[in-house]
C-alpha cells in the first residue's frame, strides 16, 4: 500500500496531521468549484484506462499533492470549457485552491500548477 504522506503542524494541545488524500479531496473540491473547469482527469493514459475500469472513481484524480513539513505543493489536472480565457481560468484556480487549502489546513500552500489536459464544450 505505501507509505501515506502528510503535513504536520503542532499547537498549544498537540500535534496535527492531515494526510495527503484529504488535502487532495479538498483541492479538488476547490477546484470543481471554479468558474471553466469541467472536470479533473488522471495525469497519464494508463491512469485513466484503470478509472474506466474500477467501480468507483479515484479520490486524488486530477490532483496530486507533495507535502515537506509544513508546507504543500499542488498540482491540478483539468478540462476547460471551451471559449473562457485560459489565464483568467488559471489564475482563478490556482487563487481558489491554495485559499481553499490553506484555510482548511492551516498550512501554507507553496504553490498550485494548473495543468490542462484538455478543452470541451
């Protein structure tokens, strides 16, 4: 199975840990929330070949999430409508994401790469 990661922090009643996963289910909420995105889709080919075949979607498609310490990096996957502006898009996911996580987690979110894979109507 792996080793699961996840960012640590600590306060005045002891240590928190929040695991890769559901910093990755919450960017992607994040993410289906903003204004051009259509959907998420698996970073290869062959990752989405398995998504076909499984019964139930993958929780961390379309994102993947890199944690060091306190701080976490971001990268999202996604379909665009057709017609919006790609900058503006862009830009408004990677603003709504690392808000999103950030307030969330209350962890720093170093950075968010917006990576599109594709356009729809």
């Amino acid at each position: 199975t792996g080793v699961i990661m996840s960012v640590n922090t600590s306060n005045v009643y002891g240590k928190i840990s929040i695991s890769d996963r559901v910093l990755a289910r919450v960017a992607a909420y994040a993410a289906l929330d903003c204004y051009g995105i259509v959907e998420l889709v698996s970073r290869r080919f062959m990752d989405s070949i398995t998504e076909l075949l499984r019964k139930k979607p993958s929780e961390g498609k379309g994102i993947k999430v890199v944690t060091s310490g306190d701080r976490i990096y971001i990268d999202v996957y996604v379909i665009i409508k057709y017609g919006v502006s790609i900058n503006a898009v862009a830009e408004a996911l990677k603003e709504g994401v690392k808000y999103k996580v950030e307030r969330f987690s209350g962890m720093i979110v170093d950075t968010v790469n917006v990576n599109i894979m594709g356009v729809k109507l």
